[in-house]
C-alpha cells in the first residue's frame, strides 16, 4: 500500500497548498507514507492520521514513529473524534470508495476542516478512466461503488464543499478532487 500509491499521492499532493505551520488530517491513512510526506511539509505544524483497521494504526505508527508532530488515531470517518474547524487540510488517498456514507463522511470531513481549509480525494480507482477494466474487477470483488469523475465533484458538491474542482491524469488513470470550506 504504501510504496504503490506513493507516486499517485505526490501528484495529489501538488493540487493543495500545504503551508509549514499547517494543521493537517489524513483520513484512511493505511501504512502511514501520506502521514509521513505531510509531516515533512509541516514541519512547524501537526498531522493527525486516522484509520478504522487496527492493523493500518500499527503499521502506520510504526512509519511515523520517529516523527515530532505526527499522532494516528484508531477511528472511522464517520465519526471523526476531533473538534469542529480543527485542520486547514484534510486529505483522502485511496479511500473514499470504501467509506460508508460518502455524501455523510464527507460533510463529517467538512466539519472538521478550518473555514477556507481543503479537502484533497485522490485515487486511481474509479469509473472511467485508463485502468476501466480493472476497475470493475475490483467494483464486484471488494463491494465497493466506484464514481466517475464528474459524480466526483457532484459529492463534494452535495456534501457542502465550494470551489469543488476534479483533475484527472488520463495517461496515469489518477484522479484528484479538490473542495473548499466556505
Ligand atoms: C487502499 S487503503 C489506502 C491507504 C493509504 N491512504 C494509502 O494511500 O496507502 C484504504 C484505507 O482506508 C481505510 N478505511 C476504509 N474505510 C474507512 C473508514 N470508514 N474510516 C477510516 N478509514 C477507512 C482502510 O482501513 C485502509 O487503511
């Protein structure tokens, strides 16, 4: 997980502003490597990593064990155990299309971000794109609802966030949608 999706989230990345005092949430953050890229951005600021699998805390812990302003936290996105306008970025790799309630968990992430703060999706996984075939395989297998790119932006849209924009890498087959917190 985390050496796969390194490349597809440096390129996420480079669709949100990060600034080095920032206060930043990675949602389903797996193994830590988003945790662990962000943190070096912030270097005066925190990231806070969450995850549901008991499994993707430990090994994510262990990744960002020598870091001075990271902490992961056990917990789903639909409950997010943090205070209202608490980050100015939240971002999500290769996760949403898992997430119980989309439209729900992203208000929940809404919630959660500072006034003016962004949200960053990424992923390679959805309808349409390069890898199509794949996709479908990985739609029945895993249960999960993949979303083209344009219901990309109509969940942002509907969940509450401004300024939704939706870029895809079509040579890649990556996506990145991008909101903000009026
Ligand atoms: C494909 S992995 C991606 C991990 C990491 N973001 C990366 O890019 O390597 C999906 C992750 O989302 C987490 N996840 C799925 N549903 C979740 C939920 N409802 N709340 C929090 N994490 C969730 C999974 O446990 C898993 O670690």
């Amino acid at each position: 997980m985390n050496g796969r999706h390194s490349k597809l989230t440096d390129w996420g990345l480079t669709h949100v502003a990060v600034g080095p005092r920032d206060t930043v949430l990675d949602i389903g953050c797996g193994g830590g490597r988003t945790v662990a890229k962000l943190a070096a951005m912030v270097r005066e600021g925190r990231v806070s990593g969450i995850d549901h699998s008991d499994a993707s805390v430990a090994v994510s812990r262990k990744t960002n064990a020598a870091a001075h302003n990271v902490e992961i936290f056990h917990g789903s996105v639909s409950a997010l155990p943090f205070p209202d306008a608490t980050f100015d970025v939240a971002t999500a790799v290769e996760t949403h299309y898992y997430w119980p309630d989309l439209v729900a968990n992203l208000r929940e992430v809404l919630r959660v971000l500072k006034p003016g703060g962004t949200f960053v999706l990424i992923a390679e996984a959805y309808k349409g794109g390069k890898h199509e075939k794949v996709m479908q395989q990985f739609e029945r297998i895993a249960h999960v609802k993949l979303l083209r790119p344009d219901e990309h932006r109509e969940v942002l849209a509907s969940a509450g966030f401004s300024d939704v924009q939706v870029d895809e890498l079509r040579d890649k087959g990556w996506i990145c949608a991008t909101g903000r917190k009026s």
